[in-house]
C-alpha cells in the first residue's frame, strides 16, 4: 500500500511538472535530492544543538535540515537560473523530460517523507504498521533502497572515502527504536495472569519453641 501511495505522489509531481518545462523540473529535482542527502547525512550532527532531548528531536533536525537546505538552494535557483533564463526544448524532449523529472522528484520527496515517519513514535502505532508504515516495513519497502540510492550516489562525489558510516548505516540510525524494558519489569509476573495473587505473599512466621526454663522468682 505504501509503495502504490509514492507512486501516486510521484505520478502527481510528474503532471505538474509538465507546466513549468524540463528547466524547471531538473532544477527542483537537483534541489530536492541534495536536500535530502544533507537531512540524512546532516541531521545527526543538527541534533546536538537542539535543546530537547525528546523523541521527536531526530525527526526535528533531519526535517529542519532538509527543509532549510531546499529553501535556500531553490531560492539561489530563482535568483540566478530559474528566473533569469528561460530555456526551451522540443515539445516531445520538454514534455517527457519534465515527467520523468518530476515523478523522481516526487518519489525521492515520498521516500524522505516515509524516512520522517519512521523516525517518530508514531511508526510503532497499529494503523501505521498495519499499512507498513513501520521501521521494519520500511527497511523492507523499495523506499529505503530508493533513498539509499540516490544517496549513495551523492556520496560517492562528495563523500570522503575515509568515511566509516555508510548511508544505510546512517539511515537505519536514524530509525525510531523502542525503549528496552529494564530486567525487573521483564521478570515481574502479570498482575491479569489467574495464578498470580492479588496480595504479596509473605513468608510464614515460624513460633518460636517453648522453653522448660523456670523465670527466677
């Protein structure tokens, strides 16, 4: 279910692409994948600036760097490229390529989007896993090895081959993970279980022995 759901969204950014041209739409899709690339390479490093330490403080940073790293390349993009130049291509050339352009981008967007939800609390909730949704569905869904890929690519250009965390790495990282049930709550019986009883048990207390011993007068 989740893949047919980005490839509708893909298929959506394809369509509106056909209106700006392949200029426009090789732009945006350049913009979006360094985008994403800097979120998932950057947001751990982001994170330890951020004052809170709650769950959603890796969501926060991989989104915030994101977010942040697109608007400024798109706005460098208008400003220098986009809104300066208008460059034109055959009808057929302009059309298919702003499609395919378009539908990368929109499936590259879904991927990062899909990576977002995993990093939450959210991913572990019934719906969500039920429509694989989940850190585990999303390891196996062709998301990850989209991203992964696109990813990976950039790495090889701009990555350093000393580099000790690849990007899967990185992203499984980035992955929300339960919190492990301490040792005592794990041995502790279930209070619903029949046997166990509804009043701590306590040891019996053995009477002492009599003593023949007369007290002195």
């Amino acid at each position: 279910m989740v893949f047919w759901i980005g490839i509708l969204i893909a298929v959506a950014f394809a369509a509106s692409s056909l209106k700006f041209g392949l200029y426009h739409a090789w732009t945006m899709l350049f913009n979006v994948l360094i985008a994403v690339y800097l979120g998932v390479r950057l947001g751990p490093f982001v994170e330890d600036f951020i004052p809170s330490s709650g769950q959603y403080s890796v969501t926060l940073a991989v989104l915030a760097t994101g977010l942040a790293s697109f608007l400024v390349l798109h706005g460098i993009s208008y400003v220098f490229l986009i809104g300066q130049f208008d460059v034109t291509f055959p009808p057929t050339i302009g059309k298919l390529g702003s499609a395919i352009f378009g539908f990368l981008a929109g499936l590259l967007i879904w991927s990062f989007a899909s990576l977002l939800i995993c990093t939450t609390p959210c991913s572990q909730n019934k719906f969500v896993k039920d429509i694989g949704m989940s850190c585990e569905g999303f390891e196996q869904m062709h998301a990850q090895s989209y991203l992964v890929w696109w990813c990976s690519a950039i790495d090889k250009i701009v990555g350093s081959p000393d580099a000790d965390t690849g990007v899967k790495q990185t992203i499984a990282g980035l992955l929300f993970k339960p919190p492990a049930k301490s040792a005592s709550l794990a041995k502790r019986p279930d209070a619903n279980e029949p046997n166990f009883p509804a009043v701590p048990i306590r040891p019996a207390i053995t009477p002492a022995p009599e003593s023949n011993e007369a007290l002195p007068p």
